[in-house]
C-alpha cells in the first residue's frame, strides 16, 4: 500500500516545507531572530549621535556645515542697530587731501585703479572734469555719480572729502584753492569800544540825575 505512487505524492503534499530540526532551526531564526536584530540595529541609529546627514561637527562647525562665525555675524547684522550717534570734535584739525585720498579715494582713483575713474595724475582724464568747477566735482563726489557711490557721511568731513577732490584735480592739472573752515568773524573795534563807553557813562547819568535839585 505504501508503495503506491499515488499514496506518496498525497501524503507528501500533508507533510509541509520543514521535514528535519535543520529546516526547523532556519525558519525559527529567519521568523523571529532576525527581525529582532533588525528592530535593535534601527534603534541603535536613530539614538546614535553620529548620522550621515550632511552635518559637520567639532569645534568651530555645526549646523549643515555652516561656521559658528558666519552664524554670530549673520545674528549680528540682524541686531545691527539702524541708526548710530557720532561725536565729532568741530575744532580738530582738518585731515589733509592727501591722507583722504590715500584713505578713501586711492583704490578706484589710484594705479591701476578702476576702468572710467580719472586716475591720479592723469591730465588727460581730469581735464573735462576740472572745466565743471570745483563745487560740481565735490557735489558728485560727496552724493556719487555713475557707478561711484557717494562718499559723504564716512569717516571724513565733507571738507575733507573737498580736499581730497583738490588734491587729485590739482595732481590734473587744476589750480583749485585748498579749502578750509572759515575763520571766526573777529568782533568790530567800534562795537568794542562802544560797549564799554555805554557801559561807563550809564552811572554817570543816574548821578547826575540824583544830585539834580527838583523844580
């Protein structure tokens, strides 16, 4: 009876995958150890400290890879105050043109300087320049014009800024007077005197007024 093919092939399609305790073993670990050891090695990563995200870390480092120096500058222009208070001494002596030039003006006015900036010394480029006056070139070289940015409200006075337009139009071919602060007017003699005449003829009139015997 047991020989019969079709008995065996009936009782075989009974019998199930697993037919020996090797077969057993593998199923027992690829159903539960395994997805064991899965769910330990996901739990490992998300609470490790070191992830592929695209980081950057140590010392000066965090944050997607961006500097903690460009981040204190960047809060800084943030918290930038919007206006500032300066206070300036009326009576220093004023910064010569030179010094200004040199300061302020030599990187584009200078060699090699900028293309279409009239460079210092060169006749060729001041001499329309100079044909429109000293107050035009100061006017643009205080409010800008073009492509150069106005250069008032800096770190000079506007008649320092003057002095350096002088210097380098003067370098050009000018004949420009240096500017300086106006001398304080001097008071007039005959006010100078007339003051201390009044001043002293007063009492006089109150006592001879006094000692005047009444009518």
């Amino acid at each position: 009876m047991s020989a019969d093919p079709h008995y065996q092939a009936t009782e075989e399609a009974h019998t199930g995958p697993i037919k020996n305790p090797k077969q057993l073993l593998l199923a027992v670990f690829f159903s539960f150890i395994a997805p064991i050891l899965i769910i330990v090695g996901l739990v490992a990563y998300v609470v490790s400290g070191t992830k592929p995200a695209g980081t950057a870390e140590g010392d000066n480092m965090a944050l997607y890879g961006v500097s903690k120096e460009s981040r204190d500058k960047e809060v800084a222009d943030r918290l930038k105050k919007v206006g500032v208070i300066e206070i300036r001494d009326a009576n220093r002596p004023l910064t010569a043109g030179e010094a200004v030039f040199k300061a302020q003006c030599i990187a584009c006015h200078g060699a090699p300087g900028i293309p279409g900036a009239p460079h210092y010394s060169d006749a060729a480029a001041w001499g329309p320049r100079i044909g429109q006056g000293y107050a035009t070139l100061l006017e643009h070289a205080l409010k800008g014009k073009g492509a150069m940015p106005p250069q008032g409200g800096g770190d000079f006075e506007d008649l320092e800024i003057g002095r350096a337009v002088v210097y380098m139009a003067n370098a050009g071919g000018a004949k420009f007077p240096v500017p300086d602060r106006p001398a304080a007017a001097a008071p007039a003699e005959g006010a100078s005197g007339a003051a201390p005449a009044a001043a002293a003829s007063a009492p006089a009139a109150a006592a001879s007024t006094a000692a005047a015997p009444a009518k």
